[in-house]
C-alpha cells in the first residue's frame, strides 16, 4: 500500500520543481527564485504540519489528548507569518511567483487525497 504522506510530499515536490520551471519562463531569473523560495516555505510548513499532526496521533492514541496541536500551531504560525513578512517586505521578493511557490501544497494534497480515496474505492 502506498503512504499517503509520502505520496503527497512526492507530489508536493515535483510540483515545486514545475513550479519553478514556469518561473522561470514567465518571469525569468528574479521569478524562478521566488517561486523556488515559495515552494520551500510550503514544503516546510508541509513538513511541521505533518510531526505536529504525528504527535497530537500519538499523544491521543497514548490516552494524553491535552494540548495536542495548540502548542504546536502557537508557534508555528507567527513563525510562518513573519517568514512571509521577511521574504515579500524585506527581500523584496516578487508577490506573484512567491505566491505560486506557497500554492504548491495545495494541488499536493487535493490531488493526493482524491488519487488515494479513489484508488481505495477501487480495491
């Protein structure tokens, strides 16, 4: 059976490398940065997404449900946003193509999610 996290962190990543082929076409060198900057924030946020989704699993599987994602989220969306802040205010990164990086994840995970829930309904 194929992993479900593995599959979308797959996509997620050829996505980005696609993503950054198109910046670099539609809006050359400065674009194809950006848009590579992007995709690993996404990639990253993917990846914090998923231990913290792990651990709030395990504590509730091990009977410890208290505080399970909050701590978690607490820190890392301020994190998130001040990444965003520093990469469009202070690096002066070009919005649209940074923009199109951050998007990858979520063709990433509508895709992976329905090829996997029809792939289940298929067995």
């Amino acid at each position: 059976m194929t992993n479900p996290l593995a599959l979308i962190e797959r996509t997620n990543l050829i996505l980005a490398v696609g993503a950054i082929v198109v910046g670099e076409m539609v809006w050359g060198d400065e674009g194809a940065v950006a848009v590579a900057a992007g995709a690993v924030v996404a990639c990253a946020n993917l990846w914090a997404l998923r231990r913290f989704a792990m651990r709030a699993v395990s504590r509730v599987l091990s009977g410890d449900p208290a505080g399970t994602m909050g701590a978690g989220f607490l820190f890392k969306m301020p994190l998130l946003l001040a990444v965003l802040w520093i990469a469009i205010v202070v690096v002066r990164l070009p919005v649209a193509p940074f923009t199109l990086g951050l998007s990858i994840v979520l063709p990433s995970l509508i895709g992976g999610g329905a090829y996997l829930a029809l792939r289940q309904e298929a067995v």
